[in-house]
DNA sequence: CCCTTGACTTAGA
DNA sequence: GTCTAAGCCAAGG
C-alpha cells in the first residue's frame, strides 16, 4: 500500500456536506502527524475523482490559496456546507471517521 | 544521504 | 485576531 492511496481512502470516505481536517484525514488514514503530505496527495485529487474540497485546515480554514480556495469554498457550501466568518462550521459538518488503530478505542461513541 | 519545499498544527506573545 | 517559532512527515533535487 502506498501512502497517498491510504490518505485518498481517508478522503474519499468523507461523506457530502461533511468536512474534515488534514490532520484528522491524515490519522484516519493510519498516518498520524502527516497532515501535511495529505496536501500533497490532494493535489492531484481532482483527476482521481478525489472530493478533496472536502478537507480543511484547522478549524474549518480553508488553506487553498487563490481561486482554488474560492472554488473550494464554493463547492463544499453547494453541498450544504456552512460557511461561517470565512471558516466551515465544522461543529455542524465536520465528519468523524470510524475508530482505526485506537488503543483504547476512545474514538467510539456510546449514544 | 543532505537539504529544501509544502493545500499542516499547536503554543506563545 | 495577527505574527512568530517549533514540531511534524514525505517527496524531489
């Protein structure tokens, strides 16, 4: 398995109208720590029919520089996402993946 | 192998 | 809120 492949899981495994961070992207993806190379496997996303819209900075931020940010921001509230003082409401929409790779299974929810 | 780059994240002032 | 510093990891030259 090559790295990107288990980041584009991550991702892809992000539903519509749910967003999340790199770093959550990145852990979910069994790669803690690498929020930073999720960027990186993102960029290519678009031609893989990856929906990298769907990750975010911290926060909700939107990081993509340019007219890919507004792009970005663009499609994600055509899916329903809001957007609120330049940041996606992710306590409303940012998504929680399945526990993966947890110890103390802390990730699972209980109601 | 060494150094630099990058759509990151957290902590401090 | 804005800026800086440090930590983090993988790809590319």
């Amino acid at each position: 398995m090559g790295f990107f492949e288990d980041i584009r899981k991550a991702v892809c495994r992000i539903p519509m109208g749910k967003v999340a961070t790199y770093g959550d992207v990145a852990r979910a993806a069994g790669h803690a720590g690498a929020a930073r190379q999720v960027s990186w496997a993102l960029r290519n996303a678009d031609a893989l029919g990856i929906p990298w819209q769907r990750v975010l900075g911290s926060g909700g931020r939107i990081l993509l520089p340019g007219r890919a940010g507004l792009l970005q921001r663009r499609l994600l509230q055509e899916e329903g996402v809001r957007f609120i003082g330049g940041r996606a409401d992710i306590a409303k929409h940012g998504h929680r993946f399945k526990q993966s790779a947890r110890s103390d299974g802390s990730g699972r929810s209980v109601g």
